[in-house]
RNA sequence: GGUGAGGUGGCCGAGUGGUCGAAGGCGCACGCCUGGAAAGUGUGUGUACGGAAACGUACCGAGGGUUCGAAUCCCUCCCUCACCGCCA
C-alpha cells in the first residue's frame, strides 16, 4: 500500500509531528474539490491511497495513544506504591496485567502510527498546492493568459542582433571563457557589461527598498535541505539542485527566495508584524542544475547554472495576501518600466504553475533578437502553502491564536536576463548600447557602451 | 581546528529517575483597590493532534537507547557561548 510514497522522503525531513503542507482537515473534508482541483495542475491526487493512509493513521494512533494513557497510569501507581513503603518489584506485581498488555501492543502500535503517518506525510509533501479559482485550465504556457502589454516594441531600420553576437563584438562577453573556467552554461562579462550588471543590481536595490518599502537583507547563499523542503524544492526536485559534498545536507540556493521566505520559519509574528505585512528584497547568486532543460536556451544568457537577482519577498496576512500579489506583480513592473523595456504581464494556466504556487504573474520582456517575449520575473502567491511547511504563523488578534501567514514572492528582476533585454533594445547599428536614462548614473555617467 | 561550558515555556531561571507540562520571577491579559494612576493584590497566561465536550496524547535543541516510568541516565548529531590557534 502506498509504497511509492514512502522513495519520496529523505531521512530526517519529516516535519515535526502533524505539520503537513496541504490542510489535513481540509483535505479530508473537501476530497472532490481537492481532487478536481489538482487535476488543473495536471496532478492526479490519489483519493483512495488518502484515506487508506488517513484512516490508518489515525486508527493506529488511536490505539497508540490509549495504551500510553495506560502506561502513564501504571507508572504512576508503581511510583505511588514505592513512596508508600512497597519494594518495586511489589508493585509491579500490583500492575503486571496492564504492564503485559503494553508490553505486546505498544511497540507495535507507535511503529504503525509512525509508518502510517510518515506515509501520508511523504504523500502530502509531494502533492502540490491547490491552484487559486481565478487560474485558468491549460496544459502549457500555450494556455497562460495574457493580461496586457507594456511599451512599443522598437522598430529597427537595420537586422537587429542577439546578446551574444552584441557582447562578443563589444568584447566583453564571453560564454567560451565561462566554459573555460567551469563548463557550458556559464558567462564571463567584463569592463562596461559587468559593470552593467552591477548597476542593474544596485538600481534595482535602490528601487525597492527607497521607493516600495522593502527591507533589505543579506543571507546565506548555502541553504539545508530543511529549508528547502520549507519552500517546496525538496523532497521533489533535488534533481534541480545542486547539492554540496559536504558533511551535511548543504544546496547552493536556487533562488532567494528560499534563504529569505525561512527567515520566517518556526516563528509566530506578532499582529503589529504583519499588519503592513513584512517585505524583504534581496540580491543573491542563483544556482540550478537545469537537469531538464539539456539543449534549450544554450546559446548566450538566458538559461544559465549560475545568475542573480533581486528577489521580492513578503509574509502577510491571508486576508492580504491577493492584494500583495498584485502590488508586488507591479514593483518589479516598476523596473521595466523605468528601463523602458517592452513587455507583457501573463497569468500562468494550471499546467505552467509551479508546485507551491497558487496564482502566478510571469512577466515576459521583449527580446528582439529571438523576437519574442521571455520570462524576466514570476511572481506567486504561495497562500498558506509554504507557511504551512515552514510552520510561519502570526498571532492573529481575533482568535488569539497562532494562524499559518501567506507567503508570496518574485524576482525584481532576474539580473542577466534585465542585462540582456538592456543590450538587445538599446543596440544601435553600429553595435553600441546606449545606456537606459535610469542607469547612467549607476554607470559613473557613461551614456553609451562601445567596444 | 583545539579546550571548556551550555541548550527547559514570550523572556529569565529552578528542576539529576516517579502525580513535572514542568517551581519561582519578569512580561502580558483580566479583575480588585484608587477620584485617576503608580504601588499593592487576585486570577489567568505554550504548541500540536484526537474529541461535541469532559478530557486524552505528544513536545524540556534533534534523533536513538536503558527503564514499569526519562526534562532528569547512556549514545550520536546540531546549535550557542568563552578562551586559544588560523584567517577575508
């Protein structure tokens, strides 16, 4: 029974005792919706394995926790009886019925209890969260909704090139030295273009944290697999990590937004915490092994093992949480939109949602070397999905009680995918690359980068 | 890396095998007192799961072990602090 869920835990994950990602309760009290619902994101949710394991699990800790209650009382008869004079071996005598029946039942009932509930555990780790109602159906980014687009795509009176053939001419990118120093997949920028980088950084920084109200953090680029199994990457795509032969379970992070959404992990916030909700932007390296990806998006800085961004991070109140999805949608808007790139908002169908995802806005920018649309920031709202993993919680004032908080986030923006809509809409014919207004002065005054 | 000391409730801090989910204090909440406040005083004050409820069970860094019984004893690991060494 059940069997292949139990390949999908590694040892030590377990989140204490009942924390299970999608709501138990819930689950058991809405099977069809649940159900129907996953189907949307393309997840066959098996209903009967469920309530097998439900059922076991809690037949098995009925049963467990009964004989505890007998084991206590025995116990403290025993220790009862020795402080009233009797030897213990005389007490015990006085007790040995029940001590035999614990004896042969206990063990055995706490081992079922536990299987029982690392199994439904281990199923529910790897079931992913149920898509909002506003998400429309599809299979692929095919079906993804567009909601509107933003700036004119330029029209060029010559054949305008992609990144890579504008980085090489400039001399100052090279993927053949990425590939030098580590492999495919990795980029080496120099003199203006990395500087370039850095200024896409420091105004992206600059934006958030003066003009939308973001705290600025800085955090461990190693992340454990307990904070990972927190966001959702693992127990279910280590395959995507990269992983550190080190003597613990050490990833290079994927995304900020793991080290940034843990901060709030085994916390209870207070009301005041959360009442403007917290909102964090951080810079980080990003790493990901791309095991799927073999042979899409080789060419040049789209797709790499190693990038950066700026990631927007908030922990607020559920009744908040739709709200700050579309306000957090629009700050990393604002940064296009100050840089002047063309792009389209997209609300992701079912089938092109991520696993902890409930709702999701891509933002794709105009890339007129591929003349296209490419992803430069996705933004989520994880509902209590991830906060439910992590044990976040508030103390909401009402009940006085511990609620599980909403999570949500997104890159404002990814940094070389920025660097490349930057050289591929500002090159001229002559394969200069006039430097966005907002970047000039992060670029120590210099206008246009020439080879 | 070496040596030593520790990890207990929101915080501080008792507790070294038996009614301990855990003394005491602080903080907090409510009440009394007061013209009002302070002081004083009384009561309450963790989380999770099951249960309509009464209540039951689990949790004293994590995991394992010994025992009828573990916060307390043993083992492993993690983390923190102090001193030394090394180092951006």
């Amino acid at each position: 029974m059940a069997a292949q869920w139990q390949a999908f835990t590694p040892p030590g994950l377990l989140v204490n005792c009942w924390n299970i990602m999608l709501d138990l309760k819930y689950i058991r009290n809405n099977l069809d919706e649940v159900v129907a619902k996953l189907a949307i994101k393309g997840f066959a949710f098996d209903r009967d394995v469920f309530e097998q394991l439900d059922a076991a699990r809690k037949h098995a800790d009925m049963t467990s926790q009964d004989l505890q209650a007998q084991r206590k009382l025995a116990s403290k008869k025993i220790g009862s009886l020795v402080a009233s004079g009797k030897s213990v071996d005389e007490a015990k005598a006085e007790v040995a019925s029940i001590l035999e029946l614990i004896d042969e039942q206990l063990s055995t009932a706490t081992q079922d209890a536990r299987d029982a509930q690392g199994k439904l555990e281990a199923m529910l780790l790897a079931t992913p969260n149920i898509p909002s109602n506003q998400v429309p159906a599809g299979t692929s980014e095919d079906d993804n909704q567009e909601v509107y687009r933003w700036g004119e795509p330029r029209n060029f009176d010559f054949k305008p090139k992609d990144h890579v053939d504008l980085g090489e001419a400039l001399q100052q990118l090279s993927q053949e030295q990425g590939a030098k120093i580590a492999g495919s997949r990795f980029t080496v920028l120099q003199s203006s273009l990395a500087r370039l980088h850095r200024a896409l950084t420091q105004f992206m920084l600059d934006t958030h944290t003066e003009q939308h109200g973001y705290q600025e953090v800085y955090v461990p680029y190693i992340v454990n697999a307990t904070s990972l199994q927190g966001t959702g990457q693992l127990p279910k795509f280590e395959e995507d990590l990269f992983k550190l032969q080190a003597e613990h379970d050490f990833y290079l992070t994927p995304t900020a937004e793991v080290p940034v959404t843990n901060l709030v992990r085994d916390e209870i916030l207070s009301g005041e915490q959360v009442e403007d909700g917290l909102k964090f932007a951080c810079h980080t390296p990003c790493f990901r092994s791309e095991a799927g990806a073999s042979g899409r998006d080789t060419r040049g800085m789209i797709r790499q093992h190693q990038f950066e961004k700026v990631e927007l991070v908030q922990i607020v109140r559920p009744s908040d949480s739709q709200t700050a999805l579309e306000t957090l949608t629009g700050h990393a808007e604002a940064i296009l939109r100050t840089l002047e790139l063309p792009y389209r908002k997209v609300l992701l169908c079912g089938g092109d949602l991520g696993f902890s995802a409930q709702k999701t806005y891509d933002l794709e920018v105009w890339l007129p070397g591929q003349s296209a649309y490419r992803e430069i920031s996705s933004c989520s709202n994880f509902g209590d999905y991830q906060a439910r993993r992590l044990q976040a919680r508030w103390r909401n004032p009402e009940s006085g009680k511990p609620e599980l908080v909403h999570t949500l986030n997104g890159s404002g923006l990814a940094v070389g995918r920025t660097l490349v809509a930057i050289l591929e809409n500002y090159q001229q014919e002559n394969g200069s690359i006039t430097v966005p207004k907002a970047l000039v002065s992060y670029m120590n005054g210099l206008e246009v980068i020439k080879g």
